[in-house]
C-alpha cells in the first residue's frame, strides 16, 4: 500500500527545497521564482525506525528494508486556482491523487526571497490555500449533490446515501468549512465519501519552514501556526527546510554532531514523517529472517489478512494464521526462538488486530 504526501503552499515558501531535502534528490528546481515546479516531482523516503536496526541485530539479517512514504512536490497555488488561474487546474488535480497534504508555510523574514504578497503571514497564507481548496470543492457538489438528490428519490440507493453524506460536506462548505469536518454515519457513507475525493477532506499537517536560527523551538510565526493547527485537528511541525537542504548534503556520521550544534536531536525528515503517521493513522509491522529485516506500513485498524497482503497478494488469499510476537517481547527473548520458548509467539487468525511493531510470519496455502 503506497500512502502519498503532496507538498503545497503558495510560491515561493520553501517547498523545493523542502522536497529535495526529503528526498535527498535534485528532482525538483528550488528557485526563487513562481511556478518554477510545474510537473509534480515524486520521491520515496525511507521512514526512520530504530527498531528495525534492533531486530536485524539479533536475527543477523544481511539486508535491512524500511518502509516508506511517498512525497509529492506539487506546482505553486496562487488566488483564483480554483477557477484555473495560475495553474489552478494541473494543482488540484494533483492533490485529488494524494492521501494527506503537506501545506509549507513561510514563516520567516528575508527580503531577498520575494513573497507573492509582499509580506509574511503564515496564517493568510494557510487561508489563501485553503479557500480555494474549498470552492473548488463548493462548485463541484453543488453540481453533483442535486443529481444524486433526484435519483435517490426515484429509489437509487447508492445516490441516496450520496445524497446524504455529500449533502452534509455542502452545507460545511458553504459555512465555510472544510469537508473534512464531515461525520459519515455508516461505513458506506463513508465510502462514498471517501470516493469522492474531496480537496478539503485531505488532512493536513502545516509544515512551519523557519531561520536556522527558530529551528529547534520555532518561533512567533510558527506559535500561530501551531494554534490554528491545534483548533482544527491537524498537525504542526517546525522545519526549516535551509538546514535539511544542508544535511541532505553530509555523510551519516557528520550529522548528529551538526544537529547537536544547532539544539536539534532529530531532523525535520524524522519529524515530517512521524506527523504524516499520526495524520493518516498508520503503524508498522516487521518481518525478520537471515535475508533481511523489513518494514511494513498499514493503517491502524487492518487485521492480519490484510497485513499479509501487503507482501503479496497470495498471502491474503490462502491467509492461516500470522505467527505473531511483539516487539519488544522479540528484543527481550533475544529472537524467534527465545519468543516461542517463552510462550510469547502468538498464533493469531483472522480477525487479529495489528499492533504496532508486531513481528510477524505469515502461513498461507493457495
């Protein structure tokens, strides 16, 4: 299962250069100019997971395997999108395609780097972003709720749960809300919802790109940021993408001491990543043998068939059991055979429930 980010923002705020951070690539152009991304680049990133070293430790794998998240570094938003100007049309179509946004916001002070507005304000910024997020979703189901509206009083009964569900994502929208605030009763309410593919269902994490020098506690731009984040639900961090463009740069044993200097213990990477778990509800499983220790990513909630069909779709089908063991029982028991040894390597069926950090071997038969 690929879960993907899109980065957005207005011109100009530090999502170039945030990107190619990320993914430690030159893929996307940074520069100081609007719209110089135009096709949306796409990197895989390796989430960091020290248990991962943990587990392949023990069982001496040859080869370690993290999981990933996609990042998606989408053109440039400016006023007006929603009706294509700029190019309104190619951006919220690319954000159709993602699971969560990633909105950069400028919140630091530097006139050499022009701001489309010519001033600094993270919270307008956020605002300009979001407001064409939501007529373009306004103009989209006014057209389409009336339609499913009639045919769910002629007996559609699929269109009359659109009717309801989509029904309520209007009426937000034209409070001025985003859809995301949307309460699906039912698990096909929530389909439908999820099938429309709202813009303003997406969630979000605000990503405050400071100075250098606010990177390790932000700063009072940033402090606004995190407020607004905290009254809608979503999620903050602090980043400033100019020290993650120079740490992309260094070998892996000069970056703790550079972190160090500067009050970070963490990059922004670990952090971007740990917040874009939490926003799409996910969790880890592990799968360990001689060959390799890998990651594996689902959504909090998935049982055991449906963590197996992450390796392979046979696994799922012809699904037995899972031989299950937590991880930190495996890391007690020194391994496998000390779990079971120890009574703490579950035979789990059907209807377990993942947990994060599960280390798990898979019995099928097709």
């Amino acid at each position: 299962m690929g879960f993907r980010c899109g980065i957005v923002g207005l011109p100009n705020v530090g999502k170039s250069t945030l990107f190619n951070a990320l993914t430690q690539t030159a893929a996307a152009q940074a520069a100081n100019y609007p719209f110089c991304t135009i096709e949306p680049n796409v990197g895989n990133v390796a989430v960091p997971d020290d248990r991962l070293q943990q587990l392949a430790s023990i069982a001496d794998s040859a080869k370690i395997i993290e999981t990933q998240l996609g990042f998606v570094d989408i053109a440039g938003l400016v006023r007006g999108a929603s009706k294509g100007e700029g190019l309104g049309n190619q951006f919220l179509g690319n954000i159709r395609e993602v699971d969560a946004i990633v909105h950069v916001l400028r919140c630091f002070e530097n006139d050499d780097i022009q701001h489309v507005d010519n001033k600094v304000d993270p919270i307008a910024d956020a605002e300009t972003v979001e407001t064409e997020l939501m007529l373009a979703d306004l103009e989209s189901l006014e057209k389409r709720v009336p339609n499913y509206v009639k045919k769910g009083q002629q007996g559609d009964k699929e269109a009359k749960i659109a009717a309801s569900v989509l029904g309520q994502a209007l009426e937000l929208l034209r409070e001025g809300k985003p859809a995301r605030l949307t309460q699906p009763k039912d698990e096909e309410e929530r389909r439908v919802f999820d099938q429309a593919q709202l813009l303003t269902s997406k969630p979000i994490l605000y990503v405050c790109n400071v100075e250098e020098e606010s990177a390790a506690n932000g700063n009072a731009f940033s402090a606004r940021v995190f407020e607004k984040a905290r009254a809608e639900g979503a999620q903050a961090v602090v980043v400033s993408a100019a020290i993650e463009a120079e740490i992309a740069t260094m070998e892996p044993a000069d970056r703790a001491e550079f972190l160090s200097d500067l009050g970070l213990s963490e990059t922004g990477l670990t952090r971007v990543i740990r917040a874009g778990y939490e926003l799409l509800h996910l969790i880890t499983f592990f799968t360990v043998g001689p060959k390799e220790a890998r990651a594996w990513t689902v959504e909090k909630g998935s049982k055991a068939p449906q963590a197996a069909g992450e390796i392979h779709s046979d696994f799922e089908r012809g699904f037995i059991r899972a031989e299950t063991t937590a991880f930190a029982d495996y890391i007690a028991c020194k391994g496998e055979a000390g779990a079971r040894d120890a009574g703490k390597l579950r035979q789990e069926g059907k209807d377990y429930v993942v947990q994060d950090g599960d280390v798990m071997l898979f019995r099928f038969n097709v």
